[in-house]
C-alpha cells in the first residue's frame, strides 16, 4: 500500500491487488484482533504495524539506492548499523547471572541463518523481482511461524487460524501471479518498442508517412504479446 504513494511503478491493480487484500486479511485471522483494554497485546500489536511498514518500506528504499550493488554490501551495511543501533541497549540492560551454552547456540542460529543468510536471500529476490512481489514473503512469515510453533513448541492450531493460513497462501499466490499474465504496453508516444517475443497483429495498425504507429479504430493502446 506504501507504493501507492512512494512507488507508482509498483501499485498493485485489480486481481493483485484483491490478492493482496485477500492476504492482509488472512494475517489478520492468524494473529487476531481482540486487544481491547489489553496493554500488552495493544503495544505488541503496535510494534508489529511498525515492524510491517518498515519491511513494506525497506524494499522501495533499496530498490531506488541500491540496485546496483551486490546483496552482501546493501545487508552487511545494514547489520553494522543495527549492531551500533542496539550496542547501547544491550550494555543497559545486560542478562542476569550467566548466560547458558544452549541461549548462545540460539544467538548464532538466529544471527546467521535467520538474519544474515535470509536477508541475503531477501536482497536477492528484490533483485529478481521487484519490491511489492518481495515484500508479499512478509505474508509468509506468520504461516512459517504458526507451522514451527504447531510442530516444535506443541502450539494449538484454531479454526480461525487455518482459515488465515488458507487466506495468506492464496492472497500471496494471487498478487504474485497476476502480473505474469499482464500484457506489456506501449508507452502513450505510441512507439513500437523491441519486446522480446512480441506479436502485432496486422488487421490492428495503421502506419503513418513517418513510421510512427498510429492508433486503430477503438483508440486503445497497442498491446503486445
């Protein structure tokens, strides 16, 4: 939704965009509404909305400023600046007694697999396509967390949250499918740019003295395949 105002290029329009809607809700069943008069659960509910938009911005961001850079240099920039961001923070407030062996092992797991190496993978795939395609995989997340929390930490499983994965993975598979069956246009010079693979049906153009292509009958845009 940020690309509405940030990102032109990237708006999302009819069947992914109803894709997209599709997905929000299904968060929306997965992790639930009811905070009313609950403190916590207001603030982390907060905390999220604050996490999601800094996820949905991050890829607008990158893909204006740092395209050109290889997905290392963009994440290990990124690190270094989220380590000196929070050094102050764990030097305040340092754990209590000692630290076991197992809490550590959790640290490297989650620095690397779950921070370096999927950020890396992250910048990959905005790379490859694009900042509101990548951004559905924060869809995703939830789906990975609730099937993780079912298996490993013996967490129920409702009928509304199988109703939200349902939603998100279908949401997901719409808004990002959609655009593969969206046929390329001609800008409104009306110019016939070189489209790999294209067909122009003859019986639709008109060629004028100059070269230039004029519009057919209906004043429609050339459309190529």
């Amino acid at each position: 939704f940020l690309a509405i105002r940030f990102a032109p290029e990237e708006r999302a329009h009819g069947i992914r965009l109803a894709g997209l809607i599709v997905g929000l809700f299904g968060v929306v069943l997965l992790l639930g509404i009811d905070v009313a008069g609950k403190t916590d659960e207001l603030l982390g509910s907060l905390c999220v909305l604050g996490a999601t938009l800094g996820y949905a911005a991050g890829p607008m961001l990158a893909n204006k400023t740092l395209s050109d850079l290889p997905p290392i240099a963009p994440v290990t920039g990124a690190l270094a600046v989220s380590t000196v961001a929070l050094l102050p923070l764990a030097v305040l407030s340092p754990p209590g007694g000692g630290v076991p062996f197992k809490a550590w092992g959790s640290v490297v797991v989650l620095g690397t697999a779950c921070t370096a190496v999927a950020l890396v993978v992250f910048f990959v795939l905005l790379t490859e396509a694009g900042p509101s395609r990548a951004s559905v995989i924060t869809y995703i997340n939830p789906v990975v967390a609730v099937g993780l929390g079912v298996a490993f930490l013996d967490e129920s499983l409702g009928a509304a949250s199988v109703a939200g994965l349902v939603l998100i993975l279908a949401g997901s598979y719409v808004s990002t499918r959609a655009g593969d069956r969206q046929p390329a246009l001609v800008g409104e010079d009306h110019r016939l740019h070189a489209v790999p693979g294209a067909e122009l049906r003859e019986d639709s153009l008109d060629v004028g003295l100059d070269g230039r292509l004029l519009d057919d009958e209906r004043g429609g845009d050339l459309r190529v395949r």
